[in-house]
C-alpha cells in the first residue's frame, strides 16, 4: 500500500470523525422559563428549549385561566361550580367532559377510591373552598355519605348532571390534568424538550438542554409543613410524575391531627401506613389521580393496582418504627434516595 494511500485513509478517517462528532454532540441550550401562579395560589414552572427562544407565557396563562373557569370550585360562576349549585349544565366544555371520562376510567379501576363527588366530604371536613377545621362524627358522615358515588351521576356530550345534595371536586386531578394541557400545547409548537410542573405535578420530554435527563425532587414527607427537604431524586424524560401525601395539607382539632385525604368508601380520613406516593405515567392526569387512591388505599392494596393496571410508583411508608419505599421495578434505576431512609427497607 502506497504511503499516499495510507494518507489519504487516515484523513478520511478523521473526517468521519469530526463529521459524527459535529452531528452527535448537543451544544448546551439555556431552557425558555416561564413562572406565574394558577388555582389561586399554585406557583406553576415551565421550562423548555426551542430555537426562536419563544415566549409563551401568555398562551400558557390563557390555557389555565381556561381550565380555572371551568374546574375550579374557588371561582363560583365556574362550570364545576355551576354545576354544584343547579345540579346540571348543558353542553359541557370539552375540558369539562375530559376530566369525567378520565375520573369514571380510574374511579372503576381504583374500585372507588379515587371519586370527585367525595365533595361533600371534603367540605364537611373543612378542605373546601370555605372550609374550617372540623371533627365529624359518624351520624354526620352517614348522612353526607350518601350523596357520594360517582356512578350516580348522569354525563354526556350534551349534559351533566347530579343528584341534590351531590357536590363534585376535582382537586385531586386537576393540577395533572393542566400539566397535561400545557404539555400538549409546547408540542404542538414541536417543542422536543421540556418540563412542564404545576403545584408539584411534572410532565417531561426530551432533555433539560444539556443533553442530560429532567431532574426532578420528590420531597421528604415526614418533616414539618414549614420545611422543604429532598427525600429522592429522579432523572426523568419522556414520563410524567405526580405525588400525593398528607404532610402539607392537615389541620389539628382538640389534639388530633385530620389530614386532607378523605377514603371516598368509608366518608372518614383514610387510616394506613403510606406517608406518601409518587406515581409514573404518561400523562399527568393519570399519575395525578392515581396518586390519591394509593394514599387511600393502602401499601399492599396499592401494589396489586398498580400491577393490575401497568402503573409505576415510589410509595413511602412507615412499619414498625421504620420508614420503607416501594419502589416499581420498572423505575428503579431512575431513582436515588438522598433523604433519612433505611435503604435496606427499599423494595
């Protein structure tokens, strides 16, 4: 072989390389940030990459203002709250008619656990809109239970409508179901990368702009409501992830402390060992809304549910003086705990 053949070989080469190298490396891109706060005082963050370093805050805004009008029991002359006060409305906004199809699909898979029309329960145990610290007793939540099922109420494309003394509250699947809305939004735009996270509910895709995965935190359940401490850290793309627990959202009355999460079957706080869950889908609406059940379900309950329905959590609990994790095999490896937790009760 002639020495300007092998010449000719090795730049060849090289070129190859430098050509792979241009096409393969990701230059760092600083993420778009939008800020601003929905559903009252809920602080929402969006990030995002895309070449025009487009703003859309304001399409954004528009969205949840939207959603705000038509889920929020906060706003009176909302569709839910319409709906709450003349017990039917007709023709329902197609966000409206989004969120019943999903609550009627994970209110049958979830065997009641997760139900909107728990309202009247809600409000009673002072989580409403206008709700102050109360202890029920039995007489009372037998007589609210009742109102509570959603197979009771009537839905279609044309009309909504519920029985007196029925009252919906979509608190536990709005936040995901926005996350979801936004989400859809940015890839209409054909936006590739982004994180999309309203009040602790995260949908993302792609990479953070640096070519590495969404980093997201999933807080320590067992310090005060005043505190914020990590408990894990999850490198995430192309999933969504939301968590429900009772460490934020409690209130204590004559030395007893009520949390927020409500079992939709028995009318009284849901009593079991899960401090918290964190739940994997693709659409936040999903994970959001499966989060609760778990919280009203139960460690061992949960596990079988989410296997039944091809769903991936990380469910915190406490046995024995211990706090253990349940972790989905299936997202394992995307999970590092740095929080006060026996690894060896990790599962």
């Amino acid at each position: 072989m002639s020495r300007k053949l092998v010449i000719r070989i090795i730049l060849s080469i090289g070129l190859l390389i430098l050509i792979f190298q241009f096409f393969t490396s990701q230059p760092e891109v600083e993420p778009v940030h939008l800020e601003g706060k929905t559903m009252g005082s809920i602080v929402y963050n969006v990030k995002y990459t895309d070449e025009d370093n487009a703003n859309y805050k304001s399409e954004v805004d528009s969205i949840l203002i939207s959603l705000n009008n038509s889920l929020s029991t906060y706003i009176n002359d909302s569709e839910i709250s319409r709906l709450n006060q003349l017990q039917e409305i007709q023709n329902p906004s197609g966000m409206f008619t989004d969120v019943m199809k999903k609550s009627e699909e994970i209110w049958i898979a979830t065997y009641g656990a997760f139900d909107p029309t728990i309202g009247p329960l809600v409000n009673a145990w002072g989580f409403g809109p206008n709700g102050k610290p109360n202890f029920l007793d039995s007489v009372v939540v037998d007589s609210l239970i009742q109102y509570v099922g959603f197979g009771k109420l009537l839905f279609s494309q044309e009309k909504i409508a519920i029985e007196p003394g029925m009252y919906l509250d979509f608190s536990a699947i709005a936040k995901g179901y926005a996350v979801d809305l936004v989400a859809e939004f940015l890839e209409k735009k054909k936006i590739k990368n982004y994180m999309v996270e309203i009040g602790g509910e995260v949908r993302v895709k792609g990479n953070n702009g640096k070519g590495d995965p969404w980093k997201i935190g999933i807080e320590d359940p067992l310090v005060s409501r005043l505190e914020r401490k990590l408990l894990a850290i999850t490198e995430l793309s192309d999933i969504s992830m939301a968590t429900s627990g009772n460490y934020r959202n409690y209130y204590e009355v004559d030395g007893k402390t009520i949390a927020h999460t409500i079992d939709p079957r028995t009318g009284f706080n849901a009593q079991n060992n899960v401090l918290s869950a964190s739940v994997f889908a693709r659409e936040c609406v999903t994970a959001d809304a499966y989060a609760t059940a778990i919280m009203v379900l139960g460690l061992d309950a949960s596990k079988a549910l989410l296997s039944q329905n091809n769903i991936d959590a990380i469910i915190v609990y406490s046995e024995d003086e211990e706090i253990g994790a349940y972790v989905s095999e299936n997202i394992s490896s995307v999970v590092n705990f740095v929080g006060d937790i026996n690894q060896s009760t990790i599962q």
